[in-house]
C-alpha cells in the first residue's frame, strides 16, 4: 500500500504518464468515495493525482479513511499504479 499517515491523514501520490491517466484515475475514485460517503481532498494535473484522506469530525484517520483508502486502491489498480 503507497499511503503514508502523516498530519492526521493518509496522503498517497500517484505518478501518471499524462493529464487523461490522471483524469481517469480520479474518475475511478469517485464511486467507491460516494459509495461510502467518504470523500477525499484530490489535486491532479499533467502526471500526478495526489489525494488525502481525513475524518474531519474525528480530527484524524480513523477506520473510514483506511476502508476508503482500500477501496481506491482497488479502483485504481487496472491503471496499474
């Protein structure tokens, strides 16, 4: 797994061959994040997607960041990052 917990978050950097690979990458992510309601702070641009993930309300990581963080791994895995 690619997340460090730093800051009361989980943070991951994906690194992508061009500006589409991320787009997609972010697509991807939107439906499990829905699904649970979780939803992660995203930036992207040309070759990178950077996401952090919080619970806001609890003031750090708890179960739901590390579920979500699962379930984008698993979505993003046929891109092969």
């Amino acid at each position: 797994m690619s997340w460090i917990e730093r800051d009361k978050a989980l943070h991951r950097e994906i690194k992508t061959p061009d500006f589409m690979t991320a787009f997609n990458i972010v697509s991807a992510i939107a439906a499990p994040a829905e699904a649970l309601q979780h939803h992660p702070d995203i930036e992207f641009g040309w070759g990178y997607v950077r996401l952090t993930l919080t619970t806001h309300d609890a003031g750090g990581v708890t179960e739901k960041d590390r579920k979500l963080a699962a379930k984008i791994d698993a979505a993003i895995a046929p891109f092969g990052v």
